[in-house]
C-alpha cells in the first residue's frame, strides 16, 4: 500500500493506492485548493497566509495517512515551492505538518512521473503518445512510446500566473484572451517541433485542468464536444460572453476553479494551435499515479536511479571497473562505520560511481567538476534534494575538507565522506581490502586499524594515510592508525 501526496502550486493532492495485479488500485483521494501560487508576493516569497493554509492543509492529510498501513509514502512539491525564495525556510515546518519529507521535484523529473502514471493506465505498449500537463506553476510535455520516455520538457507557465496576468480582477475580453494566448505560444514555440502532430500518434492531458475543460465542453456541447480546436474555441467565447469570472456558471464548473481555468484554456489553447493537435485524450492518471508507480518500482529493486547513474557514467566515460571497486569499498566502509540513518546508504555507492565523472572536464579538480555535473545534470528519480548532497558529497572526495566543514557535524555525512575518501585512498594504493585486513570507527575521532603486513604490500598506502590525517586534522578531527598482527 502506497500513498502520493502532490503539493501543487494550485492544489494539494494525496492519494493513497495499493497495487493490484497490473494496476494500482486508489483507495482515498482528496484534493484541497490551495493556490499557493496565488501566495507568492512581489519579492518571490510565500505569504504568511499562504504558508498557514498550506499546514493545515497538510497537517489534515498526516491525519488521514495515520489511518492506514503504508508501505511506503512519497510527497512530491513543484514548481510554486521550487521558485519561492523562502521554500527552504518553509520546509522543516511542513514536514512536521505532514510527517514525512518533502521532495521539490525538478519539472523535468515531475514530466517523468506524470509520464510513468499515464503509461501505467494505458493498455498501449507500443503506441507513441504525447502527454500534456498543465498546472498551477507549470506545463510538462513528454514524448514516449509505450513505457519508454524519449523527451520531457517542462516550461514555466502555468494556470495561476497566466489567469492572474491577463484576466485582472476576474474580466474576460477577447483581446486578454488573443494577449493570454499568444504569451503562451512564446513559451512553446522554440521547443515545440519535437512534440508536433506527426511525431505521436495520441495526444493525452492528464492534469486537473484538462480533464476539467474536457468535461465542461462535453456537458455543455460546445463545439464538436471535444477537446479540439473547436471545442477549445467555443468554450473560449462563451467565457467572453460572461465577461466575469464570478459570473461564470456551467454545468461541469466549480465555482472555486473557474478563475485558474480561464488561464488554463488560454494555455491549452496555444498548444493546441502551435503543435497542430486536432484531439486531445483527457486521462484520470497523472503525477500520483506516476509516485505511487514509482515507489511499487522501487519496492521490487526496479529503482530507476540505477538507470541513470548507469547512464550518467557511460555517458561520460567513467571506467567501469574502477567505479565498481570504489563503489564496494566504500560501501563496506560506511557499514563499518555503523550509521544511524539510510541516507547515504544508496546515495553514497552511486557517489563512488560517479566519482570521476568530472575528469571528462579536466584531471585537475575533477572533484569539483563532478559534484557540479551531479547536481545540475537530469538524473531521472533523484531529488533535488538527492542531487545536492551527492554533490556535497563528491567534493568532499578529495583535497582538503574545510568546503564541506559545515556539514561534517552531521555524523552520517561524516561518515559517508570518510568512506568514500577512504575507497578512494585505498583504489590509488591498489587495495582491495578484505574482511578483516582494515578497520574503520568513527565517533568523536577517527580509529583506523590495519595489518602490518598489509603496509608492507602496499608501500604507498602509509603516505596516502599521512595525507588523510592531514585532511582531517585542519576541521579538528582526530585520525588515528595502528597495525595489527
């Protein structure tokens, strides 16, 4: 049993599914119109009513989650909590709120979710599809085939900026309209030839908006009773007829979405009109499914962030065998070392994989060009959040450790980032240590025991050691090392 909690930047969203046969089941379901983009003021800042609506939002969702046995549970923020300049000081009070940690999700990364739910409702294995979606603070287009994702973008319009910038104080006109729409157009236009009718066979749209504006023009017969041109257009006029938003009333509208719909149509429109697509498909699957999809993966040691370090380190030419060797080392050291959490339990043997990446850049300082590489490259199922302290941890692989000193208090950081340097010392010495031959504690100072023997088969390792006691000795950490027999 899995739950997905979507904090939107229209809505918050939590479903809470359990996996059946080919299919996952959806148990509850609740949606609560937060508007959080709605919350951002002129500096880029969540407001204090924004950011008070939001808890108690989330704090009623833990309340609803407390009531059933999870397997696992994944909240997922985008775009309103990816821009806000005060998100990070936002978040502790939040996670508090819900119980659980939030992850702000990367546009490309939310594309990919959003794919992964609607290709999972779909019995079309080899259909080459387009998806739409379009929400509060963003729109993803994702091109695919089947289950495989072949592009995914993600642009920075959304129904609550666009209805608040060209529908001021609520009226609707066809020249707001002709303006929404063209500013929406400037947004696609330059990406738009690889999503064009002609390169997919379906077109879907799996957000809320979609699905809503579906259901509106088919209750009220507009157009051909479609989501086409004719359609959309139709719709448009009779929003023009009504000429305010608090005047709109149609069957299939709720009065609390009509002011985001508005600027969804506009959005909905553009694509329409600029990717040449003549039907859209609305679907029920979307970003929650795709979560919930994704932690079933991951229940069954299908984690998609195996894929992509695999491929990031192809990519870049990485030697296998070497990344290999550090990998196993320095997860045999992070053992060791005993930690109290599982943070750096899979992130830190992907670090060691990873962690001459930035020689494709240059030999000189590779460290530095892998933990920038690490966290601003597209690494699909990885969090920002994942992303920032692989990164941190890829610097602080070598060379001295005042950049990464603030963090080394957090014991688990350190030691994962003994581990990894460790592994690293031991592969330039050409050790492959096995059980028993070396061991590592690390409390309030560091203990490193090792057979003499061993030293004297690798005559190099006793200067690494010195040069790692030097390391640790300037952020007043004390390493020490004796043999055994």
């Amino acid at each position: 049993m899995f739950a997905a909690v979507d904090l939107g930047s229209n809505s918050f969203r939590l479903h809470v599914g359990k996996h059946d046969g080919d299919t996952i089941r959806v148990l509850k379901s609740m949606r609560e119109p937060i508007r959080l983009a709605a919350g951002l003021d002129a500096q880029g800042n969540l407001t204090e009513a924004a950011m008070a609506g939001a808890l108690a939002c989330l704090a009623r969702f833990a309340q609803v989650l407390r009531g059933y046995k999870l397997d696992a549970a994944r909240v997922v923020a985008t775009s309103t909590l990816r821009v806000a300049g005060n998100s990070a000081a936002f978040l502790p009070a939040a996670e508090a709120a819900i119980g659980y940690p939030i992850e702000i999700i990367s546009g490309e990364e939310e594309g990919r979710l959003i794919y992964m739910g609607v290709s999972n409702g779909l019995a079309a294995p080899l259909e080459r599809r387009l998806v739409i979606d379009i929400g509060g603070g963003s729109t993803e287009l994702i091109l695919g085939r089947g289950p495989d994702i072949e592009r995914v973008e993600s642009f920075s319009i959304g129904t609550v900026k666009q209805s608040l910038s060209f529908f001021i104080g609520g009226r609707i006109d066809a020249a707001s309209y002709e303006a929404a729409i063209l500013s929406a157009r400037s947004h696609f236009e330059d990406a738009a030839p690889p999503y064009q009718a002609g390169n997919w066979s379906v077109a879907y749209g799996s957000s809320g908006t979609v699905r809503a504006i579906g259901e509106i023009i088919a209750k009220n017969g507009l157009g051909d009773g479609r989501l086409s041109g004719a359609g959309l257009d139709a719709l448009r006029q009779r929003f023009i007829a009504f000429g305010q938003v608090s005047k709109i009333d149609m069957p299939g509208l709720r009065p609390d979405r009509a002011g985001t719909i508005i600027g969804g149509l506009a959005i909905l429109i553009a694509l329409v009109r600029e990717l040449g697509i003549e039907h859209i498909v609305a679907v029920e699957a979307g970003l929650r499914m795709g979560v919930m999809w994704d932690l079933y993966l991951r229940s069954m040691q299908r984690d998609r962030r195996e894929l992509a370090v695999a491929e990031m380190a192809r990519k870049f030419h990485v030697d296998g065998a070497r990344a290999a060797a550090v990998a196993q080392q320095a997860a045999a050291l992070y053992v060791q070392l005993k930690p109290a959490g599982d943070t750096f339990t899979r992130l830190l043997p992907w670090c060691a994989q990873l962690h001459e990446i930035g020689m494709v850049v240059s030999q000189t300082g590779y460290h530095k060009h892998a933990a920038y590489m690490v966290e601003h490259a597209d690494l699909p199922g990885f969090t920002a959040r994942e992303q920032k302290l692989m990164a941190r941890l890829l610097l602080a692989q070598k060379g001295n450790l005042r950049k990464v000193a603030e963090a080394l208090p957090d014991a688990d950081f350190g030691k994962a980032v003994l581990a990894l340097r460790m592994a690293v010392l031991l592969m330039h010495a050409r050790m492959q240590a096995v059980p028993g031959e070396l061991k590592l504690r690390m409390k309030n100072r560091i203990e490193l025991e090792i057979r003499r023997e061993t030293l004297a088969v690798h005559p190099t390792l006793a200067f690494w050691l010195e040069k790692e006691q030097e390391c640790w000795d300037e952020v007043d950490v004390d390493f020490s090392v004796r043999t055994f027999a």
